[in-house]
C-alpha cells in the first residue's frame, strides 16, 4: 500500500501562501463550483471539507458502480490505502496509555529470533520509518502466513543502521499491527473497533467487522480494466499481512470526519499520546521540508501552523486527509477511478480556503506517455539538464516561464522557485545524465547517484512540466 508523494513544486503553493479572510460561504460557494466542473470532467469519488467548525461539503461524484449505475455518495466505502497508519499508530498509542506498552520497547520483546542487524529496532523506529526495513516483500493481495512474513521480513537486509535515517516501510507498519495483536490478545481489527472507531461512532470503518453491504463498496477502475472492490481479493482469512495495518483500511468520507473531530478531544487518545502522535520525529528525507510523526506527516507553514495530512493509493483508490488543526479545516477527498490527475484535488481546496483570489486547476486529466511526442520529450530533456546544471537564474527564470504549466507557475513566487532549483543545481551540478526513462506522466532523469522526476502534461498540444521532485 503505497503513501503517494507529493511534488514538491506543485506542494510549496500551499505551504507559503498567506491566509485570506474569506468566509465559510464564500468558500462553500467555491468549493461546489470546482467539484460541480470536476464531476463533468469524469472525477469519480467522495469528498468532505470542513472550515471554521461548519461542514461545508460532504458529497460523492461519478459512479461506484459503472455497471449497475450506483453513484457514489457521503456513505459510499472507499479503500483509503496508507491513510490506514494512523489508526495502526493510535492503536498502539492507546495500548501504552493502557499500561501495556512503550513506544522504546524493542521488538524484540515481542518477536522472537530477532537477528542482531534488528535488535535494535524499537516500536518508535517502526511508527517513525527510521527501522531501516524494507517497503514491502510482497504484493497487497498476495497470501502469507504471520510466520513466513515475520522471516522474511527478518531476512531482508536493512536499508541503513537502526535509526539514522527514513524509508518509508509498510512492513514496519504491519509488524505493529502483530505487535497489537500479541499485547491486546485480540484481532487487529477487533481492537481498534473497540478503543478507537466505535468510541468515535465510525461504524462503516475496518475490514471485514462492518459486513459492508455490497453496494456500499466501490469499485475500483484503471484506464482500461476493473479492478473490482477491494474487500472481494482478500482470501477466507481477510486482508493478507502484506496489507494489514499499513492499509487497505476501508471507510466512508463521513467517518472519518468523525474520526478528525474524536481525535479533537482526549476520549480516544490523551493529550500526551497526541502529543507523541503530531510531533515531527524524523524528516521525510534529505531537505524534504516535511516530517514523519506517528501515521502522519508533518509541513510546518509559513503563517506559524501546521498541516497534518496523510494520503494513500494501491494504484487504483487513491485517499487524501488535510488537517490544518489551528486553522480549523479539514479536508478528505478520495476516488475510485484513474482517470484523472487527482492527488492535487486537496492542493486545490486548500488555496480555495487560504487565497482569496484563487482560482483552482479544474484540468486534472492525465495525460498517457502515448500523447508525449518523442521530440518534445528529447528537447525537453536537453532543456531542462542543460538549464538545471548551471547556476543561472534568468536561464532558471526562462524554462519556469516557458516549459512549465501555468498553475505551476503561479504556486508560488518566482523567488520560491529559484530557490528551489538553486537547492536542485548543488545536487546535480557536474553530474553526467546516465539514464532517461517515462513511467506513465512522470520524465525520470537519472544523474549519476541523483533521480530528478518532472511530472509531465500536455497543455495546448505543448509539453510542459507541471512538478518536480528530486530524490
């Protein structure tokens, strides 16, 4: 289950634009009119937002179902893949509450046959992505034991030394979920119903303990075939563990605006496990501006507040749950279809809320890598490698003006990009380009030790940039 990245030009609109006195009805107003032109376009999902303590939409667009023409709607179940963490890491904040466990404890408390590379590793590592254990070993829908996914998981070499760094690991994720299991001597999923969802009245969240009628699930869809709903591909036992307690997880838009207003208070977790749950423990890599808490990540804003925010995918669903605590917004918007650029909708709402004058992409529609001319794309290539590896601000200027798209360039200030190509140019400079390679919308340009991702459209017929992301 994979937490989708978000790009770091297209992200920075919303960490350094000022906040506007709009109102809640201006904003409403807004917001409807933006998701009455997506639905047109062909978004197929749920969304709620809140502003100020008002709930100023909770609606479904498109079709849950195609083939028997069910429209998704506030009550519609969608997978909401790695969102799913932050219920695994309140879980096990809730047990150490308990006074059954501590996040320092290692694992090796409650594994056994710990290798000596892993002794180390305790559940804060785990929470935190600083275990060093890989991303996955297997597939989401693929069969496992416990047993066989503990050795594998244990055979697998580490990344990096216990706690000197970040990945982000599922595996980590679902050795929490084992941990639950072992201290509270019940399921995964019995335990978190019981202290974390039905204390907070989420009755259409889990996996299996809903019993979901079938016409509330959603099916998935990709560009060319059904996916089909998520719950039908586990096997007679649930979720495999390559999925269990990293995500999979499946809820309704409603719910887990329940679950953002329960977590407001101290019924479910104290102010002390939240204040373990919201601190920025680790940065999410190397001069990502964001940070790793408990389940969720971090991005401090420039008007002194932060955005707690977590997202999710299995490449079909696709989930996104904005937090602005102090600020008092919260917005979730999750889908069941590919066929649309949608990890920017909350990108999107968020400068609805926080600009004034903004006026949302309503042109999210990806386009496939058989729409990218193999000139433009060679061009663009030479272009940009030629311009990133000098250190040549109006060069800089020059391709941000003309070989990116127009939202992405009124993100942010012109000053904020050259900054940021600055901090690109000293990772790069001097280095060769090894390899070029597409992978559906996103130019990936290897150089040397450095990937450099553009995320591609089409805009006018032209090819242009409309994200970067450096790793």
């Amino acid at each position: 289950m994979k937490k989708v990245v978000v790009l770091m030009c297209v992200f920075m609109c919303y960490m350094h634009c000022k906040g506007q006195n709009v109102t809640p009805n201006e904003v409403k107003k807004k917001i409807e009119t933006y998701f009455n032109t997506l639905g047109k376009k062909g978004f197929s999902g749920s969304v709620l937002v809140a502003y100020k303590g008002k709930k100023l939409i909770s609606e479904g667009y498109g079709l849950a179902d195609r083939e028997k023409g069910i429209k998704n709607t506030k009550q519609t179940v969608f997978d909401i893949g790695s969102i799913t963490k932050q219920f695994t890491a309140a879980g096990i904040l809730k047990l150490e509450m308990q006074g059954k466990l501590s996040v320092d404890d290692k694992i090796a408390t409650y594994f056994k046959n710990v290798p000596k590379d892993k002794e180390l590793i305790t559940i804060h590592h785990l929470l935190t992505h600083s275990s060093g254990l890989s991303s996955a070993i297997g597939d989401d829908y693929e069969h496992i034991t416990k047993a066989d996914f503990v050795h594998t998981t244990f055979q697998e070499k580490l990344a990096f030394n216990v706690g000197t760094s970040y990945k982000y690991s599922n595996v980590g994720y679902t050795l929490l979920a084992m941990i639950i299991e072992k201290v509270s001597g019940e399921t995964y999923e019995a335990y978190l119903y019981k202290n974390l969802w039905k204390p907070a009245n989420m009755f259409q969240t889990g996996y299996e303990r809903p019993n979901y009628n079938q016409k509330e699930v959603a099916v998935g869809y990709g560009k060319t075939k059904i996916f089909g709903k998520p719950n039908e591909k586990w096997d007679a036992n649930g979720p495999s563990w390559h999925l269990k307690g990293n995500g999979g997880v499946l809820s309704t838009v409603e719910d887990m605006y329940k679950w953002h207003k329960a977590l407001a208070g101290t019924k479910i977790l104290s102010a002390k496990a939240k204040q373990k749950y919201y601190t920025k423990h680790i940065e999410e890599g190397e001069d990502a501006g964001s940070y790793y808490g408990y389940g969720w990540a971090i991005f401090p804003t420039p008007r002194n507040t932060e955005l707690i925010a977590h997202n999710g995918s299995n490449g079909i669903f696709f989930a996104d749950f904005w937090r602005y605590l102090s600020e008092d917004i919260v917005i979730f918007s999750v889908n069941n279809a590919i066929s649309g650029d949608y990890d920017r909708i909350n990108m999107e709402i968020a400068g609805i809320i926080l600009r004034k004058d903004y006026k949302p992409n309503t042109d999210l529609g990806k386009a496939s890598d058989a729409n990218f001319d193999e000139v433009e794309l060679e061009q663009l290539v030479k272009t940009f490698t030629r311009t990133i590896q000098k250190k040549d601000k109006t060069a800089w200027t020059k391709f941000i003006q003309t070989h990116t798209m127009d939202h992405f360039v009124e993100m942010i200030s012109m000053e904020k990009h050259l900054e940021m190509f600055g901090k690109i140019h000293e990772k790069v400079k001097n280095k060769k380009l090894t390899e070029v390679r597409i992978e559906g919308d996103e130019l990936i340009l290897i150089l040397e030790d450095k990937k450099i991702i553009l995320n591609l459209e089409v805009q006018n017929e032209v090819l242009k940039v409309a994200g970067i992301f450096i790793e």
